[in-house]
C-alpha cells in the first residue's frame, strides 16, 4: 500500500548551517521514501532511514557535547525517543507490520518541523 501524501523538502527549514540543513534535506527525503514507497521496498527504506537518523542524531549530539549546548539533554532525550520508535517499528515490521511504518513516516514529518525550527535553529546559531 503506497500513501499519496509524500513529504517535500521546504527552504523553510533552512538554518543556515551547511552540513546541517544538507542532513536535514537527506532526512526529509529518506521520511518521504516511507510514505511513498510501495510495502515491497519498506525494509530498505526503513533501513536507509534507520541508518541515517543514528548518524544525523549522533552527530549533533557530538556538536551539543562539544559547545556545552545549554538544552543538550532536551534535544538528546528527543533523538533518543525517535531511536527507540524506529527500532521499535523495525522489529513490528519484522513480524509484517507494514502499517506502523507508515504511522512512524507520518509522526516524523509532523515532528520535524517544530525540532528544526526550535532545537536544531539554537544548537546551528
């Protein structure tokens, strides 16, 4: 089952910190890849996704580390929730729980935003 509803890249999230809004731009396409893609190719797209929040989320949190970000544990603690939802959607999809992929996809693209606009703004500023 393929979802119309795609997640498209805005200019809006852009911070002004190259590195991090090219991570941004990979994230949003790798949560669009969940949403459109047909249950065939979900385990790979959940996958890629997987794969590339562990990096994005280890990254900035090595950046709060070394600025002694004064919100650390506030914006880890959110990354650590995402983790734990993916690696949770991973194993239900093991078990051929295709939908919860899509809920998750959808739960990412409504909580990107407002992480980019608060928390990812302060630690690029």
């Amino acid at each position: 089952m393929e979802n119309n509803q795609g997640f498209d890249w805005s200019d809006r999230y852009l911070l002004g910190h190259p590195v991090m809004d090219d991570t941004h731009r990979e994230f949003v396409e790798l949560v669009d890849a969940l949403l459109t893609v047909g249950d065939d190719g979900l385990p790979a797209a959940l996958a890629a996704f997987a794969h590339h929040a562990a990096a994005h989320f280890d990254q900035e949190n090595r950046w709060m580390e070394l600025d002694g970000f004064p919100a650390r544990d506030c914006h880890v603690d959110e990354h650590n929730k995402v983790l734990a939802s993916v690696r949770e959607v991973q194993a239900a999809l093991a078990g051929g729980d295709a939908g919860l992929v899509r809920e998750l996809a959808i739960a990412l693209m409504a909580w990107f935003p407002a992480h980019a606009d608060y928390m990812d703004s302060a630690l690029a500023t």
